[in-house]
C-alpha cells in the first residue's frame, strides 16, 4: 500500500508496509525534521521533476558494513600512492551538483533535483549530510555525500570526473568510518561497483534493528583532511 503524507505531521508509517518494490508513500515535503524522520525509519526520497516526492524502503537491503570493506589489490595499490588529496566537508555544494551532472548508465536525467540540492544543502548546513571530496590540485576529480545519523552513514551519491577519484575517496572515507566505529552503510540500491566493494543484501528487519541503535549514539566529530595528493 501506497500512502499519502500531510504536509503538516512528518510521520511515517512502518516501512515494513512498502509495496514489493520498496515504495512507501507519496507527498509531504524535504524540510529537515522529515528527511531525519525519514533516515531513522530507513525511508529516503528519490524522485524526478515530473513526479510527487516519493519515498522508498526496499526489502531486501543492500548495504556495506566498514568492518567488511573489500579492496582489490591494484586499488589499494593506487590509494596508498595518495594520488588524490581527500578532504570532508570542504565543498559540499560543489559536490552535489556534480553528482547531478554525471552521466549515469542506463539514466536519464537526474533524481538530484533543485529542490533535492537546497534540502541536502540544508541538512549539510546542520551537521547531518557529508561529504567527501577528491581534488587533483584546486580541481574537484571526484567525490560522494550522504547523511549521517549517530553511527550509521546513508549513502546518496557519487561522481568521478577523473579515473579512480571516487573510489579511492570511497575507500579512504570507509576505513575512517570503520575507525570510528560506524555499525553500517546503507547503499539503498545495489550497484557492481559497490557489490565489489562488499556490500550485501540484508533483510530489512535486520537493517531497521540495526539503524535504530546506530541512530541514537553520538554522531563523530570529522576531521578535515583524510588524505593528502601526490
């Protein structure tokens, strides 16, 4: 059953309610307190122009344990190198437009709309959405954001501009994560990319157990610099 949200209440019904393809419910708005209602009850947004907000918890999850992280051998070759100098939170707007921009596979458009940017943005301005960036020199090669929620990190996206950039951000970022005890990441939907990287399904019962101890522990203090470029 699809339900329809009030604009004034950011309740959620049980995401364990979704229909098989994992959408939950339709409407309501992307003000703060109902994107972190959201995220604590596993439902996010993903949506286009032409469409309603929509909200989604798919059953299985897939998602990416930090104790689990798998490098191929050539990659961490590449990451030990530090061609890249990896840094949180220093361009976030910049990040999130290039994710928009990217040309996806099978993709058109984009479900990062204005309205998306300016809630993320929004969130990113409370200390509850990252992000994570490559840079070759002053120029941004690549990067991903998401939200955080005490010690569980919700992917949103990710670009590379230059070959590797996301993926060596992705690791260093992942093994920061695992230092700081995060319990998971989720992925919301599966890629290849992140299936090498070790990500799994699990049963949404385990995900939502998980997510609701992980959501009330202290959220990390960030560092700035995780990596500095050759």
């Amino acid at each position: 059953m699809v339900f329809q949200l009030s604009r004034e209440l950011t309740l959620f019904p049980d995401p364990r309610h979704a229909e098989s393809d994992g959408l939950l419910a339709v409407g309501g708005d992307l003000k703060p307190e109902r994107l972190l209602a959201a995220y604590r009850r596993g439902i996010y947004p993903w949506y286009s122009d032409e469409y309603p907000i929509l909200w989604w918890c798919p059953d299985p999850r897939f998602v990416l344990f930090p104790t689990e992280l798998k490098v191929s051998r050539s990659l961490r070759k590449l990451a030990d190198k530090n061609p890249f100098q990896i840094t949180l939170n220093r361009s976030f707007r910049q990040v999130i437009k290039a994710c928009a921009k990217v040309p996806r596979r099978g993709q058109e458009g984009t479900w990062i709309t204005a309205d998306m940017m300016e809630a993320y943005s929004e969130l990113h301005k409370l200390g509850h959405a990252l992000s994570v960036e490559a840079w070759q020199g002053n120029e941004l090669a690549g990067g991903l954001y998401g939200v955080v929620i005490g010690k569980c990190f919700f992917g949103e996206s990710m670009f590379a501009w230059e070959p590797n950039a996301s993926k060596v951000a992705f690791v260093k970022f992942v093994e920061l994560l695992r230092r700081l005890d995060f319990r998971i990441i989720d992925c919301q939907m599966r890629t290849e990319h992140l299936e090498r990287f070790g990500g799994q399904f699990i049963p949404l019962k385990r995900f939502l157990e998980i997510i609701a101890k992980g959501c009330d522990e202290p959220t990390a203090t960030w560092p700035e610099l995780l990596g500095e470029g050759a």
